[in-house]
C-alpha cells in the first residue's frame, strides 16, 4: 500500500512538473499575450521604416497628485511585469505611463542602429505626446541603463530616478570577450523555454516560485514562433547595444534625485556565459556595485534588499513597495 501511494505522489508530481513547464507559443510582438491594463500605440518613423511603440497610461485610482511614473523594463522582459508597481504607484495618485521599448514586448522589431539615445529620445516623444511635462523614472535592469541616459539627456523631464538592481554598473568590455552581433544571433537563436528557465532559476531569483513561471512563458513562448529569428535578431543587436554604450562613467554627471534599490543577492553580468566561472565571481556582485555606484551619484540614497536578487518588485514585492512609495 505504502508503495503504490509513493508510484501515485510520484506520478502527481511528474505530471503538476508538465504542467508548470508547458510553454504555448507567442507571437513575437505578444499579440496573445494580456497585459494588465490597455496597450496603446504611438506610431514613428526611423530608418525609413515605419514602426510602432506599444504604451500602457494608467490613472490614478485615487485622487490624482498631479504627479507621473514612467517605467522601464529590463532586456528580457516588457510592460506586463510592472502590474504591481503600477496598481501601488495609482493608488497614492500617480499616472503610470509603461512603455515597451523599440524591440521588445508589443513594441515593433525593426532591424535598426539601437542606442539609449535613440530609445530615450523615444519615450521623450511619447511624454510630450501624453502632455506630460516632468515624470518620475523608473527603470529596472537594462531600463535602469536607459533611464540614467534619460536623466542624463533630459534633466528638466526628471524629476525623480530611480533604478531597481540597474544592469551598467561595470563596463562590461572591460572584461567580457567581444562578440560580435552576427555572432551573438546564433547564440541567441539557440534559446529555448527551458533554456529560459534555467537563468530565470540561476540568475534572477534566490528561490524559484510556481508563480514566476509566467515570465519563462512569455519569454519562452515566443521562441517557438516561425518569427523568433527576427526576434533573436532584435535581442543580439541590443545586447551590441547594451556591451558597447556604458553608463558609469556619467554617473557624476546626474543632476536628479537618485534612489538605488539594490537586490543584494543579484550576481547579473551581460555576457556571464562567455566568462569562466573564476572570472564570473569578480564581477556583478551587486552588494558591493550598489554602494559603489550610490557614491557616484551626488546627493544619491541606496535602498538595499536581503535574500533579494535581480527583480525585487517580483521578488519580494512588499518590501518593495514600501521602499518605493517612502522614496516618493
């Protein structure tokens, strides 16, 4: 008896295991994909192309402060993941504008020259198309990277920046091998769902949840589109983006209220794949970057988070909040 209930428990688990693995495939620009509030599109024009940027406007769910919050998302990710920050930010009277960059989420995937400049001057367009004179910016991992270029080109637009365990604390050519962008494609064309899963497990998280899996099935999803190589395409050309245009040698240049909220646990490095395991714990050590990086910035405060690693507003998204709305 004892053993055919231990058969049934393994049976269950093997088929609850199915289950939370299976991955649906997605279009590349996340057409079947919800996102939590309205998704609007403002439409440019660059490189002759004709593309579109897929926005989320939020309003407040109280009395409006007359205030706005302006999120940026990290590479491997888009709007969806902020609908936490966003329902927190409305209910003490925020706008939340939640755009997807250029390239990625529900935005268009050209085959363009990516840079922050461009990506900025963007979200700058799409501010002054919503009327929005001065906002809070937000960007966590490569949006982190985005909005210091953002406060950096536009000051008077910032009124707060704020950066959740920001990727760009290193110049990763310092360290990281070069690759090239034809080269990182074929990398990038070797992802799989559960590839995916295997760095959100290694590298985002200090301790996998059921609940996190959603982001290994957007991510995932759309590797089994007959599109993915365009979308493979799009994400080597911003990791070129992200190697080659650093940030920290301006963070003495930011003229903004600056708050870090570090995850301590966070070990991220662009490109980690292409370093040996001696050289990986050098670097991306982000208990030490924080601090090193609050010391940069003038007048800059740090808010740092244990047993937390790349995505506290996920993570530990309570202590998180608290943090984020005292910070405002």
């Amino acid at each position: 008896m004892k053993k055919i209930v231990l058969l049934l428990a393994l049976a269950l688990f093997i088929i609850t295991s199915v289950q939370a693995q299976k991955t649906d495939t997605l279009s590349i620009t996340l057409e079947n994909v919800k996102y939590p509030y309205p998704v609007k599109f403002m439409p440019i024009n660059t490189e002759g192309q004709d593309i579109k940027m897929a926005y989320m406007d939020v309003a407040p769910t109280i009395t409006a402060n007359g205030k706005t919050a302006i999120l940026f998302h990290g590479k491997n990710f888009g709007g969806y993941y902020w609908a936490n920050v966003i329902k927190a930010l409305t209910a003490i009277g925020y706008r939340v504008i939640v755009p997807d960059q250029i390239g990625f989420g529900k935005s268009s995937k050209p085959f363009i020259h990516y840079s922050f400049h461009q990506l900025a001057a963007w979200n700058k367009k799409l501010l002054d198309t919503l009327g929005i004179q001065k906002t809070v910016v937000l960007g966590h991992s490569m949006g982190g990277m985005l909005a210091t270029r953002f406060a950096l080109l536009y000051p008077d637009k910032t009124e707060k920046l704020l950066l959740e365990n920001p990727i760009g604390l290193e110049d990763y050519k310092t360290f990281v091998p070069y690759v090239n962008t034809t080269q990182q494609y074929q990398t990038e064309l070797k992802t799989t769902a559960e590839s995916v899963r295997k760095y959100y497990q290694s590298s985002y998280f200090t301790y996998w949840k059921p609940e996190y899996e959603y982001l290994v099935n957007i991510a995932g999803g759309v590797t089994f589109s007959a599109d993915y190589p365009r979308w493979a395409k799009v994400a080597a050309m911003t990791f070129t983006m992200i190697y080659e245009q650093p940030v920290v040698y301006e963070f003495q240049n930011l003229k903004v209220p600056t708050v870090l909220f570090i995850g301590k646990e966070d070990k991220t490095i662009v490109g980690k794949g292409l370093l040996t395991p001696d050289q990986q714990v050098l670097h991306g050590q982000y208990r030490f970057l924080g601090k090193q990086t609050a010391a940069k910035i003038p007048g800059a405060k740090i808010i740092e988070f244990e047993a937390c690693g790349h995505i506290p507003h996920i993570e530990i998204p309570t202590e998180f909040m608290v943090a984020l709305t005292g910070s405002l």
